[in-house]
C-alpha cells in the first residue's frame, strides 16, 4: 500500500483468488491463509514467503469465506453465503457466530479497528455501501464509496484510513468518512 503503513500492520485483507480457492489476510507480521471455499486448506507464511508453524486451515464448515482479519487474538470472517460475522481462534478454528450485518449474499469483505473493536463491512460485487459497525453488530455509520463490485477491504491503524479495491487494478483510500484520499493504479499514485 502506497503512503500507508507497512504491509504487515495493515488489518485486514488482502482479496484471495477463489480460482485458486484461498482467501487471506495480513495481521501480525504474517499472512494467514483459510480456504476461500467449503474443503479447501490453507496455511501461514511470514511477510517473505516462508512457511511457518501452523495450518494448514482446513475450511470444513462455511461456503464462502471471501475475507478475513485480525485483533491479533482472534481472526473473524464474514461468509457470503449466509452473512454472518465469524470469529475464529488464530489457527482458524473453534468457530463461533457474532451477528448478522445485512443478510445473505451481500457482505463480502471485512476488517477491524483493533483499537476500538469495531469492524467495517462492503459488499461483494454491491452497490459500493461500506458499513461501520460496533464489535456486537450495532450500525455506527455508512457511505457509498462508489465503487461497484468493490474487491478488499483493510484497515491502516497508523492513520485510520481505509483501502480497497475495484477487483482489477486499482486501489482506492478513503477516510473513515467516506472521503476519496487517492488511488493507485498499476503503479501510479494519483491524490484527489
């Protein structure tokens, strides 16, 4: 992420490829893999590549599993398939449901303010709606990013921005308000 904390700060997601059936995360210092998809494994691997202790991080009980993060004690996930919120120990396991944000089919994507505990929602292939909400599910705010069939969602705890994409090229940051900061495409930063 350009002008933004280190990768390995960043809370939240990174969109896995559900070709190839795995969605990830970066939290921590590593980046955790949970398969995308219902019998599918990942696993965990520092910043540079190296597999580390742990996993693989069989998927056996949800259907779509597009997104992930971290507080650093627990990973939660949001499955498209019915719209729950899902909080996981850090092996991605002993899951439990929190709550319910908009139904079925609608929110895909994740990530939270370890701070404060609250986690910000967007749609998969929706409107754009970005939705901030409180660690039991209680709506604190909404916006539109404009962003059709937005792909990611993270979090930049060194200043509070958001990041996301377009599912292609393109990188969008925006203030926790809903205000455009930049984007970046294919290497090319340009600031709004």
């Amino acid at each position: 992420f350009p002008n933004s904390a280190l990768p390995g700060h960043v809370r939240g997601p990174l969109h896995g490829d559900s070709h190839a059936g795995k969605g990830h995360f970066i939290s921590d210092g590593d980046i955790g893999f949970v398969s995308i998809h219902r019998g599918f494994a990942g696993n965990r691997f520092d910043l540079f590549g190296n597999p580390l202790v742990g996993g693989p991080y069989l998927n056996n009980t949800w259907d779509q599993l597009h997104d992930g993060t971290s507080d650093g004690r627990y990973n939660y996930s949001v499955d498209y398939t019915s719209g729950n919120v899902i909080q996981f120990d850090r092996n991605w396991a002993n899951a439990t449901v929190l709550f319910n944000p908009t139904g079925a089919m609608t929110t895909g994507f994740i990530t939270m303010n370890a701070a404060d505990g609250t986690f910000w929602f967007t749609e998969w292939a929706g409107s754009g709606i970005v939705q901030h909400r409180s660690g039991s599910g209680n709506l604190l705010g909404s916006w539109n990013s404009g962003i059709s069939g937005s792909a990611g969602l993270a979090l930049d705890p060194l200043d509070g921005t958001l990041w996301m994409s377009n599912g292609n090229n393109t990188l969008y940051q925006f203030s926790q308000g809903g205000t455009l900061l930049q984007t970046y495409t294919n290497g090319s930063l340009s600031g709004q």
